[in-house]
C-alpha cells in the first residue's frame, strides 16, 4: 500500500486520480484550495486546505505527513489554473504571474518539500498538458508553464534517480470537465467562434477524434506510480488521442 499525496485533488483530474489511487488500495491524501470541494471529498482520504504556490503551507503539509505517515511514496504534482486567453501582448502581468506561480512554482514547491520524505522506489508524477509539447496561441502563460514542468521533471529525475526516486510527467489533451469548458468558451469569445466549433476543431486535431477523459489520466498516473514502471522515468507521457495539429482552426 503506498502513501499518495495528490495537489488540487478535490476536482478535475486531481480527483480522478484520487479515486484511482484509493480504488487501487492505496492511502490517498489531497489537498485543494476549495474548501468546499474537499469537504466534499470521501471521508477516508486524508485532505488539506493548501494553496500550491504557498510554500509555508505546502512546508506545513510535508511536515504533517511526515508526522502521520512516516513518509510519502508517490506525489502526484497536479495542481494548476489555465490562466488568461488572450494574445501574448494583452496579457497583464499580473495574469502572467499568477497562471506560473500556480502552474509551475507549485510543482517545484511539492517536489522541493515533498522529496524529502521519499526513498528508493517512490515516484513523482507531474500533470502537464499537450501544451507542454506544442504552442498554444493566445494562452502563452499557460504554455510556457506547462514547458517549464517537463524541464523540472526532467531535472528531478536526475537529480534523484540516484536514491531510486523516478520522475515523470502526463500530458493531457483536452479534458472533459467544467474547467475545459470555461477554456471553451473563452477561446470562442476571443476567435469569434462558437463553443461547438472550438471544440470540433480540438478533436479534430487529434488522431483519435476525441477529447480526454479525467480516468485516462487518472489510469496512467497509477501506472506510473506501479512497480511495472519501477525503470521508468524522465519521460512525457502523452494522454491525448494524439495530437496531429495542436490549433486546427483558427
């Protein structure tokens, strides 16, 4: 049974992979900024109200399951905001500065408080997105943070596969989910398209013709985490139907 610390797991892909990992007989504990969500969450996960760009809370929480697990094999980095749709020069900086921090500063700060409490034969999963391997116009803050997490992962996995410790990362492609239907809507506003289009033009930009589902990604993190992929690490791990054309419409 393995001690799973999940980010932003109270909804959305974060929840998902709770489920798994707890369905899988493994001790799950997440943490989330919705209070609400997490008070909504099964009673049997452990849970914590935590921002993932705050390093006194996220010090905190390592510091408390050191405590009550004794140490931590698997963490699941998946915390982030899809941040502000609009071309690079409307971004304001403000904007900028929070989708990174969220995005990118929150998996460094799990991983810099979370490693510690790992030995040989743990696993850190960080959530990306085919955004991370593609540009993504008119959501640069968001691309640039997804990028950012495969050179994190990529540099972890060196840094600790000498104590045993793998890293990887998921890529998503379109989820579905309230939180890609907001992208929806916004990406059609700013295109001056309708929400249907916009998501035609997602699938229709992948070989499989078809958006994501939370599972999908759910299924692979567990499969990270597993002794299957016990030599497996430093790798991007695309969950998409295969992105042909990451903008197929205008």
């Amino acid at each position: 049974m393995s001690r799973v610390l999940i980010t932003a797991g109270a909804a959305g892909i974060g929840q998902a992979m709770a489920q798994a990992f707890d369905v899988a007989g493994h001790q799950v504990w997440v943490t989330d900024v919705n209070r609400a969500a997490l008070d909504a969450v099964p009673a049997q996960w452990r849970k914590s109200c935590v921002d993932a760009a705050d390093e006194d809370g996220i010090a905190a929480l390592c510091a408390d399951i050191k405590d009550r697990w004794g140490g931590l094999d698997v963490l699941c980095a998946n915390a982030g905001i899809a941040g502000p749709t609009a071309g690079v020069s409307d971004v304001a900086l403000a904007d900028w500065r929070s989708c990174v921090s969220v995005n990118l500063e929150g998996a460094f700060l799990a991983t810099k408080h979370a490693a510690p409490l790992m030995s040989a034969g743990a696993a850190i999963i960080y959530t990306s997105s085919t955004a991370g391997l593609f540009g993504y116009p008119n959501r640069a803050p968001y691309a640039a943070a997804k990028w950012g997490i495969i050179g994190l992962m990529k540099t972890v996995a060196m840094e600790l596969g000498p104590k045993g410790i793998r890293a990887n990362a998921i890529c998503p492609g379109a989820v579905e989910g309230p939180r890609m239907e907001g992208v929806l809507a916004r990406e059609a506003a700013a295109k001056g398209m309708t929400r249907d289009d916009v998501y035609d033009g997602y699938a229709a930009g992948t070989s499989m013709r078809t958006f994501v589902q939370a599972s999908d990604v759910a299924d692979m993190a567990v499969f990270l985490a597993s002794d299957g992929t016990a030599r497996v690490s430093g790798q991007v791990i695309a969950v998409d139907g295969h992105t042909e054309n990451p903008d197929p419409k205008p």
